[in-house]
C-alpha cells in the first residue's frame, strides 16, 4: 500500500487515491538484529507455527530472491464504465504469504486474469487478514492486495482488508522490536513473538513505510449483506466499542497512539480463538451480532482443521490437510474461512452467500 492517500474505513466505500497525504507516521525504530529470548507467550495466545523454514508451493523450498521483486506500482489506473449496483461479495481467508497460491485461488474464481490483473467489474472482495508469516511472500500479498484495491475501484467494484492478529505482531515487530512488553505469563517482546510464529526475514527486509501506514490504517470489523466479517474467532471486539465505528475508531487510536504495552494487549485480545466452537458458541457469535449487526460471522485465524479437531498444531506433519471449503458452524451462525494454506490445506476464496 502506497505512501499516501489510500484510505479505507467503516462506511467509506471503495479504496481512493487523492492528493491528500496522511498524517506523518513517527519513525520507526530498526529491528534489531539478534533474536531475543523466546520468553512466555502472552496470557490467552494459542501459538499456530514455530521455526518453519520459508517454503514455496506444498512444502518446496523457495528460492527466488524475493527482495528483488520490485513493490507493487500504484500509477493511475484507467476507469472503466461502472455498472450499476452493487456486485457479488467475496471473502478471502488467511493467506500468510503464500502469493502463487492467492494468484491461483482468485483466478480459479474469475477475480483476477493471468496477469494478476483484476477482472471481475463491480464485484467486492475482502480479506479476513493475515497477509504475513509462515508463508514465502508476505509482502508481495500486500501488494498485490493494494494493487487490486487500486483496479476494482476504477471497475465500479472494491477490495478491502481487514486487520488481523499477525498485521498486528508485524507492526508491533517494526515498530517495537525487542522493548520488552508486560504479559500475564511475564515479560515478552514483539520481535520474539513474531519469530516465534512464523516470521520472515524477507517479509521485514522488503517492509516500507507505506506497507506500514496501510495496515496500520485496516478496520478491524465490518459488515456486508448480513455478513459480519472480522478476522478472529473470539468475542474480544467487544471490549474495544459497541458499535462497529467504535471498535475501528478504538483500534486505529491504539495503533497510533503507539504504546508498546497497549499495543501487545490489542495484539493479545485478537490472537484468542474458538469462541464460536463449544456448546456456548452460538451464544458468544449471537452477542457479536447483537452488538454489530448481521446474521452469521465470518472469520479466519483457526484453520479449520483445528476447528474439526483433526490436528492440535500447525506443527503436526501430514502430506495434507483436506479442506473442501468453509466450515459453517455455531449452529449456523459461524463460518470458518481459513482452510489451513500454512498446513498444505486450501486457500479459500469464496463467493457468499455460500451454496451447497
């Protein structure tokens, strides 16, 4: 995302470029580059990945040198003619850098053409976050993300983003390295966290200020169709606003506000999961809803093998992990959308409202 004026929040619409340039972002500290101690895990977080090596496609070591490939070119891009209405709703699960992949799934859906380019007109796409980690590519996901924000505006449609917990751990990585942080289970830091759960070296290599300022700026809940996308499973949203205006308006003045300790607790708040899975699931998504708006919620951030029961960690090794598509749970009321890409499952991208 460029250094600039693309903005996106609750009730803007589509993504615009203007003249405008947002409010100057304070420096960022370098990280550092040794690797601190691991130290606890935060009160509540359910670590997913550890010491994974950067691997391509099924398990292939890549080798390619990613911190050549250049940022993504956000020129003018032409308009087209805009249809009238509103176009079919996509959502897209974590994608955690694997890029070829992402390419693949939203060709398979008609959303992009061979070139990446986007060709689905008027159509709205959103991403459930987790761009980063684990994967080869966290930051060509962001920008190729970027780059179609740009392309479905002009077509009469949009792309969007929303926040999630590793957007969160690899701006807390940027921004705070090693500081230490207060946690229930005792000191921790950022950098250590972000190591711990899949970071990569190239993805903080290739890191700018724009991709910076971008995530920083991502809504963290909205609500399209009577879908309430967010991207963790957890009732924690509640505790940052009773509306959807005020969670976003709460993160976004988090963020800003740039307190290491705050920021851990927001990172924290958003890395629980499997609130909608239990008996007391439906009532935990009934109060999002009652709260926020919508019928159902959709969300990443549990793979749904996880959700299944059929692996305890990402850690587990298995050829494959089969995923058919999202997991409709809750009593109906939850949909999981992240088909565990990280564990050689699926990448979901998905047109709702689902059909059998």
């Amino acid at each position: 995302m460029v250094e600039g004026s693309m903005t996106q929040g609750a009730g803007q619409g589509p993504m615009v470029w203007t003249e405008a340039a947002p409010p100057p972002v304070p420096p960022l500290p370098p990280v550092p580059p040794s690797v601190p101690p691991a130290g606890e895990l935060p009160d509540g977080y359910t670590p997913t990945e550890r010491d994974l090596p950067v691997l391509g496609p099924r398990g292939a070591t890549r080798t390619d040198t990613l911190i050549d490939r250049p940022t993504v070119d956000l020129a003018a891009v032409p308009e087209t003619a805009v249809p009238d209405g509103p176009g079919p709703l996509y959502v897209v699960g974590d994608v955690h850098g694997y890029y070829d992949e992402l390419r693949a799934a939203l060709a398979a859906e008609g959303l992009v053409d061979a070139n990446g380019t986007w060709a689905a007109g008027n159509t709205r796409l959103w991403f459930l976050g987790d761009f980063t980690d684990r994967g080869p590519d966290g930051i060509g996901v962001i920008d190729l993300v970027m780059q179609l924000s740009a392309e479905a505006a002009a077509a009469g449609g949009y792309c969007k983003a929303l926040m999630g917990n590793h957007e969160l751990l690899l701006l807390g990585a940027k921004r705070f390295g090693d500081t230490p942080v207060g946690s229930g289970a005792g000191t921790a830091s950022f950098q250590a966290a972000w190591l711990l759960n899949g970071g990569q070296k190239n993805d903080m290599d290739r890191l700018q200020d724009h991709h910076v300022q971008w995530m920083s700026r991502l809504d963290a809940v909205m609500e399209e169709d009577g879908n309430l996308l967010l991207h963790s499973d957890t009732t924690a949203y509640l505790e940052y606003g009773q509306t959807i205006e005020d969670v976003n308006d709460t993160v976004h003045e988090v963020l800003n506000r740039g307190d290491a300790d705050e920021c851990w607790e927001l990172f924290r708040k958003f890395t629980k999961r499997f609130a909608f899975r239990d008996d007391a699931g439906p009532q935990a998504v009934r109060e999002l809803l009652d709260a926020y708006g919508g019928e159902r919620v959709v969300h990443g951030h549990s793979p749904i093998p996880y959700l299944l029961g059929e692996v305890g960690t990402e850690d587990d090794e298995r050829d494959g992990i089969a995923v058919a598509g999202p997991h409709v749970y809750a009593d109906g009321l939850a949909i999981a959308m992240d088909g565990g890409v990280t564990m050689a499952g699926k990448l979901l991208v998905v047109q709702l409202p689902l059909t059998d």
